[in-house]
C-alpha cells in the first residue's frame, strides 16, 4: 500500500511505460482540437475551448462515438494525421513512456477523401520523425469502426493489405459493439486475412456489452489481445479461460468512468480482475477527451486502488510483454523498470 503520494509520484513519473491502448484521434489534445475546429469552422466541433471541454462530457458511450466521430470529422488531410501522431507522441514521450502503439481508423480517412497511400506516407514520416526527435517508438494497430459493418471491414483490410505503413503490427475493431452481430461474418473474413498476412489480432471487446463479445473476439477473431474486456467477469467459465491462457486486457479504468461503463472508480473492476490472477495491462485510451494521461492511470491506480510500486512496475511489465516489441526492445525496457527497484 503506498504511503507517501508524493514518492509515488515521483516513482510514476520515473516509471518506462508502454501504451497499448490509445486512439490517433482521441489522442488529440484539447489546443490540436481547437486549432482543427478553427481551421474547419463548417464542422460540428466547437472552437471555444470551454464549450470544447462542455463538449466532451459524456452521457453515455453512445453520446461519446459521436463527438468521437464529430472531432474524426475535423482530420480532413494527411498533414493532419501526421499532426496527430506526433502530438501524442510527444505527450507520451513526456510521460516515459518508451513505446506505444497507437490504434489508426484509416477508413474514417477514406470516408474523407484521403487516399490511403497519402495516409501511410504520413504516418511513416510521422513514426520515423517521433523515434529521431524524441526516442518513442510508435506502432499501428488498423481499426475497424463496427458501426460502419462489412464496409468498414473491407476498407481497413484493403487498407492493410495493400498499402500498409512500416510500423503496422496489428488489426483492430472498436465503435459500438452492439453494431457488430449482423456483420459478423464480415469481420470475421477480415480477421482471417489479416492474421493470414502477420498481423496479430487486437480488437476492443467487452467493454460495452457482455462476454459474449469477448467470447466472439476469441473464437472468431482469434484474439490475441483484448481491448478493455471488463465485462469477462460476468462468465465464470471465461474468466477461467482468460486465467489459464493469460490472454492481455487492455484496462482503461478512467475511460470506462467518462463513458459509464461503470460508475465510479471504487466499482471498477480492475482490483478484481488482478485477484482473479488476470494479465491486465494499464491504458488511457482517448487520454485528452477523458482529462487523462497515461501517468494519470498509474496514479489512479495508486490512490483509488491502493496499488504499491510493487503492483505498479508489475502492470508496467505486463505492458512490454504484451506488446509487439522485438526481444531486445522489450528487454531494455524490463532492465529499465527492473532498476527502480
């Protein structure tokens, strides 16, 4: 249990982290927005930064995927994206965090005009520009918005199969999850080829919905991580599974309170599912849309959960081990949280 906040602080802040769970556009921090909603004025955005910060309090998950998709409506070129990954790439090199990977919605980018080979080419210069400027390794995982069904499949998959950037290590799915069952078969074939090509599976389930996505995630999608996954706890016999594979959850304790998902902190799941002797990895998601950071996180981990350094470094391996990290990149890392002792 810690004692001192100020020492764990410190300790947080000293902390090497990996993100694995961040979106490019919900990345974008409060004076980006602004900027792109200035630059856009006949979009649905507000160029107020207080009606901006108004405009992000969220009823509920539904109310948060639309201005979600009202701000994705503002990033209209390739120069914006690379904007966007550079920006949350510096916010997280602030944060040290050394290595993240950073979920992409391309076809939100078709839907606006951008051809896809543009958009690659701005993301390579924009990941090759944050390692050079500011020693952060920054991965994709290509998302599809459920919402948008066998098109939205098609468009990522074609996306990341035919103009794929360097540093593309996944395939995704997020958006609404009560949207995916008609087009399951859809995601399904996506899934498949994209796995086929050597990207590994990393789609959003359980957050919104019960086990039964999680379970869908698994066995149709071949999930080799999971996003969020907070509702596993309903299902004895998942639970059971996720414990005996050690299957990742990506857990973003602040994201699910903004989008209520859960209530408050004191009932987030999180503590049970590490008593459960779940693999949970610590997440901010969309870290500006929430008032959050990944730092913040570990903190809320500390001061709402009663977490320790111990319980912190260890949520902070699990990150590295659960990433695509190379050997070696994952082994600087380990000796650097390692070292704080």
């Amino acid at each position: 249990m810690p004692t001192d906040n100020t020492s764990i602080a410190a300790f947080v802040d000293a902390l090497p982290k990996v993100e694995l769970h961040v979106h490019l556009v919900g990345s974008a921090s409060v004076p980006t927005v602004l900027e792109l909603a200035r630059r856009h004025p006949d979009g649905p955005v507000p160029a107020d930064e207080r009606e901006l910060r108004a405009f992000y309090e969220f009823r509920d998950f539904p109310h948060f995927a639309e201005v979600y998709e009202s701000v994705s409506s503002l990033v209209r070129t390739p120069e914006d994206v690379g904007t966007l990954v550079l920006g949350v790439a510096r916010d997280l090199a602030g944060q040290n965090v050394r290595y993240v990977e950073l979920t992409v919605t391309p076809y939100t980018h078709q839907r606006a005009g951008m051809p896809m080979p543009a958009v690659t080419e701005a993301l390579d210069l924009a990941a090759r520009d944050a390692f050079e400027r500011l020693g952060i390794r920054v991965a994709y995982i290509f998302d599809i918005p459920g919402e948008f069904g066998a098109d939205g499949a098609r468009g990522t998959l074609d996306h990341a199969l035919r103009h794929p950037p360097e540093a593309l290590v996944g395939f995704g799915i997020g958006g609404i999850e009560q949207c995916r069952p008609p087009h399951r078969d859809a995601f399904r074939d996506a899934f498949t080829a994209a796995r086929a090509a050597g990207l590994r599976s990393l789609p959003h389930a359980g957050e919104m919905t019960g086990p039964e996505t999680i379970w869908e995630a698994l066995e149709g999608l071949g999930a080799e991580r999971i996003g969020h996954g907070t509702s596993c706890l309903d299902d004895p016999r998942l639970v059971a599974h996720l414990r005996e594979t050690q299957l990742p959850l990506e857990v973003c304790p602040t994201s699910n309170v903004c989008t209520g998902q859960v209530a408050d902190l004191a009932a987030h799941p999180l503590p049970r599912m590490l008593e459960e002797g779940l693999f949970v990895t610590l997440n901010s998601d969309d870290p500006p849309m929430f008032n959050t950071t990944l730092t913040g996180e570990y903190l809320v981990a500390a001061e709402a959960f009663g977490f320790g350094r111990a319980e912190l470094a260890s949520l902070a391996r699990n990150a590295v081990a659960a990433s695509s990290l190379d050997a070696e990149g994952r082994k600087a890392i380990l000796a650097d949280i390692d070292a704080l002792g």
